[in-house]
C-alpha cells in the first residue's frame, strides 16, 4: 500500500474509493453557481474564467459530500517556469503546453482517487469533507497575475487568478464550512502558502488549515527569485512586506494574519534536491534555512522535517523522522487539532 501511495503522490507531482452514489444534481457544472455534481464520485468541472499557460480553459476535479460542510482543496504540483528556456526548452513546468481539460483528468483520475486524504473510510480525518482537485498549468506556484511573452510565445502565469474564481466557486457551493484544509504538492504546496489568506478571507467565520509537502519558505537564490517574481508579478500576504527580496520573511507574515487555531504544517526532507536546483540554492543552504525555519515554529506551525535529497512525503505516510515519529500519526494530529502536534524531526 505504501508503495501505491509513492507512485501516486509521484503523479499527482508531475503529473477511487467512492462512496455512496446519491446526488448533489446530475452531472459536472460548466457555468453558475454553485458547482453541481453527483456526490462521493470524482467529477470534472470546467470553471469560467479558469485559463492554463497556453490560454485554453480549464476547470477542477470535485468528490462532493453531503456528509458535512468541510472542503479539502489539493493544489497539484509540477515543477515552474519563468522564461523561454524554463517553459520551452527545459519544459520544467507541466502542462503549460498541452493545458489541462477534461481528458486531462481522466487519464489522472486513478491516482487521484488512490490519495490517502481523499479516502472516505474511517483511518482518513478528513473523510467527511468535499474534495477538489486543482491542476496545475500556469507554471507560477499557483500564484500568477500575468501574461508574459517568450521570445514568439505568450504563457498566462494565472495561477492566483484561477484561485480565486475556484475559491468563489467553492463558498457559493459550501458557504457554510465551517472547516476548510488547504494541501498541496511541491509547486502545489507554495500555492497553499500562497493561497492561504484568500481561503480565509472566503471563509471568514471557518477554520482554515494547511498542509504544504515540500515548499520551504526559506531565502532563495536572489537574481533566480527576481526573475520569477518578473514574470509571474505574485501576491503575497499583506504582512510580508518584503517577500519580494526574502521569502523567509513569509512565515513570520503568516503567523501575524492567521487567526488562532488555524494550523499551518510543513513537510520537508533537509536537502530536498528538487527545491534546491529549482531555487538556486546549495542542499547544505537549504537544510540550514530549514532548520531555521522550523525553530522559528510554534503554537499553530510545525513542521516535520526529515533528513535526506527526496522530494514530497506524503507518498509514504510511514516515514518516520530520526527519533521515531511516524508521518501518518503527524498528519492526524494536525487534521484533528490534537495538542500533541509540534515540530518533528529531522
């Protein structure tokens, strides 16, 4: 099992166990509000204003519920892209090419519906909420405001765009959650962080949770950072007043605009060489602005770090960390707010 979910969360990166069949309506919405699909099966749903990097339209994945007003959104991952070499040549951002549509899903749906958090049995907490998946294909860590031209061709870095019309579409379909879990997957889980002061203020009266698999927010690689920044013109939150030159200041910003009791969880091996080639970074830099970070943590951050040069965790939830913590008993306490959890690791 644990190797499945390895293979599974390898897709879900670069690239079901459905419940009782009632009905919320009959099939996937492609236009108003709320989203309307069969409950506890895995749906495709183009959303309105949702573009990928080539300019085409895409849409989200949904496994509503009846069971509760919880939502769980997974934000996908894949690499990024910032220039003509990245997008074009090196291709080190998914599906910013080819787009993301309705076959799209389909030929990812098994692996989806295979991941460990989007379970309906009783080992899942979050077994009662409505699923969505977000794909990934605007190259932008899921937090673009721009369309930038490379040399002949145009990518629509959108990625905070798309969110936020997902997040609109999402409060008119469960406006009354009063828990919402934000995780996500190497690019997918900077779109967490990213994204995470937006789903609170859809949701000012709910919990909002986040779960980020392999996004250090750490100092990068300036001139690298810079150039990004150029092309994708990011968001950040408001208290980070200077993420544009550091984005080790994020956490601090994080902690001063989250409300208490919203958690904030990350996962991370030490000399994750993925982060570190893709950030400009050394694997010792990023093991000690790790390090760093997770000290900084307290109340309701955490982070579970283990030592090694993998990228993403949660394909394996029996990892432990050097002094036997298991990853599977950390993400519980984090989904059910347990005072046990704290820093783990490495």
């Amino acid at each position: 099992m644990q190797l499945r979910w390895a293979l599974v969360a390898t897709m879900l990166v670069a690239c079901g166990d459905d419940g009782p069949k009632g009905t919320t309506d009959g099939a996937g919405s492609d236009s108003g509000t709320p989203i309307t699909a069969p409950n506890e099966q895995w749906t495709y749903v183009e959303l309105p204003g949702m573009t990928c990097g080539n300019g085409a339209a895409t849409g989200i994945g949904v496994n509503l519920t009846n069971r509760s007003d919880q939502v769980v959104i997974f934000f996908q991952g894949g690499g990024a892209c910032w220039d003509e070499t990245t997008c074009f040549t090196v291709k080190s951002a998914i599906n910013i090419e080819t787009g993301y549509t309705a076959s799209s899903f389909a030929s990812e749906q098994a692996a989806i519906a295979a991941f460990p958090l989007f379970q309906r049995g009783a080992a899942n907490p979050l077994r009662d909420a409505s699923y969505v998946y977000v794909p990934y294909c605007t190259g932008d860590l899921h937090d673009g405001e721009n369309v930038a031209t490379y040399g002949a061709r145009t990518v629509h870095h959108v990625g905070a765009t798309n969110a936020d019309i997902i997040l609109s579409r999402l409060h008119d379909t469960r406006p009354g959650a009063d828990t919402v879990w934000l995780v996500g997957i190497s690019a997918g889980a900077y779109g967490v962080g990213f994204n995470f002061g937006a789903a609170h203020r859809t949701w000012p009266g709910a919990h909002v949770h986040a779960l980020a698999d392999s996004s250090p927010l750490v100092e990068l690689e300036p001139t690298r950072w810079a150039a990004m920044q150029a092309s994708w013109r990011m968001r950040f939150p408001a208290a980070c007043t200077t993420c544009m030159t550091d984005l080790g200041a994020m956490p601090a910003a994080l902690r001063a605009e989250t409300p208490a009791g919203d958690r904030y969880g990350l996962l991370s091996n030490t000399r994750d060489q993925t982060i570190s080639t893709y950030f400009g970074l050394t694997q010792d830099q990023l093991r000690t602005r790790l390090l760093a970070e997770q000290a900084a943590m307290s109340g309701d951050q955490a982070a579970f770090l283990v030592e090694g040069t993998a990228h993403v965790l949660l394909g394996n939830l029996s990892t432990m960390t050097s002094d036997g913590q298991v990853l599977s008993t950390w993400v519980t306490q984090w989904a059910t707010g347990d005072p046990a959890w704290a820093n783990a690791g490495p």
